[in-house]
C-alpha cells in the first residue's frame, strides 16, 4: 500500500544530515559519497513509484531535462506524472497555446524595418539584401510503412523539409513547412507567399540571398556554382555570398541543439494517427520560441502580454499573379553582376 509522505521536509532533513557528513569528510572520496547519497535521495523520494497520486509540477521547473531528448517516462518519472498520455497531453496543450502567437513574433520586416537591415547589409558587402533563406532536413526516428519513399531524402534517412528565411540578426522572418524530405528546395520556395506574391514582400531593389539550389531571380541571389567561376571578382563575391548567408545553418543548428527533439521527431506518422500535423506543430512552436528567446527582454515588457492584432503571415495562401519570367532572368543577372562590382 503506498504511504503519503511530505517530500519537501523529508528532503530538507536529509539535507541537513548530509551538510553536515560533507562537511565532516576527510578526503574527496568521502565528500563524492555525500553527493552520491544526496541524488539517490532526491531520486528515491520523486519517482513514481514512492507517490500515491500525481504531485503538482513546481513553478521554478523547466520542463523535461532542459532542452535534451528526455523519453516521456523519463519526464513522467520526475514529476509524478502519469506516462500513460498525462504529458503528452500537456505538451500538446503548451503547443496549442504557442503556435497562435506566429503572426506576432515570426512575421515578414516592414518597408522602414527593411530600409534599415538593408543599410546594415550594405555594410557587410551586399546592400538591399533582406534575408537568408535555405531548407533543412528534421530526421524522423521510425521507417515509414506508408508512403515512406515521400520522406527518404537524398541523403538516406527519413525526414521532413523545413525551409526558413532569417534575417541578419539570425531572428526567423517567414518560413514554410509541410513537405516530405524528398522534396527540393526549390519546390518548397516555389509553395511560398514571398514567392508568388513577391510584391507584397519586397521593393524592387530587395532580394534574398539562397544558395545554388535555388534558382537566381530578381528576388533571389545565388551564388556561382564552382564550374562557372571564372574570375577572382565572382570569387570574391561568392566569399562575400557565402559568408553572409552562413546565419541561416547558424540559426538551424542553433534550433537543433536548443531543442533536440528536432534531431529525431519521434512522432508515429501514418494515416490512421495525425501524427504529420502533429510534428508540424511541434516544429512550428519552436520556430515561434527561437524568436521570443532571441529578445531576453520581452518577458519584462507587460505590453507584450496585452491583445495584440493578427499581422499578415508570410505563410498565408497566396494570390497568383502573371509575372514575366524572362524579364526576371534579366534583371537577377543583372543585379548579381552588381554585385560583383559593389
């Protein structure tokens, strides 16, 4: 039969008495005893096992083991939690709570916002640009049994396509999820706003930096794939490309050591679970908490907790407008030999 206990005094006595042996030791060893029994105590007294119903989660926690791939069980175990779906349940509620907030903190400059980053660009070797955009790969942990040939990527494992556009300051400016790991980069851009409504996004001087799997256009900068480098200018500017567009695999690396589930979704993905929109979800709210976390000051401001209105989301469904492909051919490579002689 399990027994009630108070863990709180339990563990503030026993810390007294071990205080009290560590400061006593004669030598490290004894002092690492100390410390051991301290852990196995605390471990003893929050597993499951030792608590007759789920303990309230204390509000100083974070929640799981501080950003790395902690197992539900593991998570469950520390809190007195039931795994049997208790945090899966709360996750997906922390998720349902979070991703309202996109328009708010992942959301396309304004023209002032980009005369600013542009001037910012100009001084690091390529004037007018807004942003940086590229795909990445999220490894999902199980094989596919249906349709798993969608997801096998060009490199061997099973994922989804996230593409994203970052700006300098290495904050997310729009994104788009939703393809299979088999689908080019390309394609994905070619499903964007930013894309068909080109618009809506840019003055006509603006672009995007890509690299050469993209296609070069009037919006889109690439650098010269190697066979077509020619002379130390083209090199030069793709030194320049190059070093400048290096912020977006930051930002992707920074997003999947942050969150480490991004380094193998677990989520069973068939077409009896929703297990596609699941991850989706859970990879768009970290997109959203990599914004909020890049200003370690917006928790201070209580205006940013009021009502706030929905902005134009770069990943709205587009209006499809005739644009004269062959003009835009002209006027990237126009743009881009600009550069060279910027």
């Amino acid at each position: 039969m399990a027994v009630s206990i108070n863990k709180q005094t339990v563990l503030e006595q026993w810390s007294r008495c071990l205080d009290t042996k560590y400061l006593l030791a004669d030598d490290s060893d004894e002092e690492d005893e100390v410390i051991e029994e301290y852990f196995e105590l605390f471990e003893m007294l929050y597993s499951q096992r030792y608590i007759n119903k789920p303990q309230p989660v204390p509000k100083n926690h974070g929640f799981g083991h501080c950003g790395n791939g902690s197992s539900i069980v593991e998570v469950a175990s520390r809190f007195g939690l039931s795994d049997g779906g208790t945090v899966t349940d709360y996750t997906k509620r922390v998720i349902t709570a979070i991703t309202p907030l996109s328009s708010r903190f992942i959301k396309w400059p304004t023209a002032a916002e980009r005369l600013e980053i542009s001037a910012e660009m100009g001084k690091k070797g390529v004037p007018n640009c807004i942003g940086f955009i590229d795909g990445s790969h999220l490894r999902l942990v199980s094989e596919l049994v249906e349709d798993g040939i969608s997801y096998y990527n060009r490199r061997s494992f099973y994922s989804l396509n996230m593409t994203a556009i970052v700006n300098y300051k290495k904050a997310i400016i729009g994104f788009q999820l939703g393809f299979p790991g088999k689908v080019h980069d390309m394609t994905v851009f070619k499903s964007m706003s930013i894309y068909k409504n080109p618009q809506l996004h840019f003055r006509d001087n603006e672009y995007i930096i890509g690299d050469p799997a993209y296609t070069l256009s009037k919006h889109m900068i690439t650098p010269f794939r190697s066979s077509l480098l020619q002379t130390s200018r083209q090199k030069k500017y793709n030194n320049v490309i190059c070093k400048n567009r290096i912020a977006v695999e930051h930002v992707f690396g920074k997003l999947k050591s942050r969150f480490k589930s991004l380094d193998g979704l677990s989520m069973k993905i068939s077409k009896e679970s929703n297990g596609v929109q699941y991850a989706w979800e859970w990879v768009w709210a970290c997109l959203i908490l990599h914004n909020i976390l890049i200003d370690d000051n917006w928790f201070d401001n209580e205006s940013n907790f009021e009502s706030f209105n929905e902005n134009v989301c770069l990943n709205e469904e587009p209006i499809l407008l005739a644009r004269n492909e062959r003009r835009d051919k002209e006027e990237s490579v126009h743009r881009r030999n600009s550069l060279i002689d910027f």
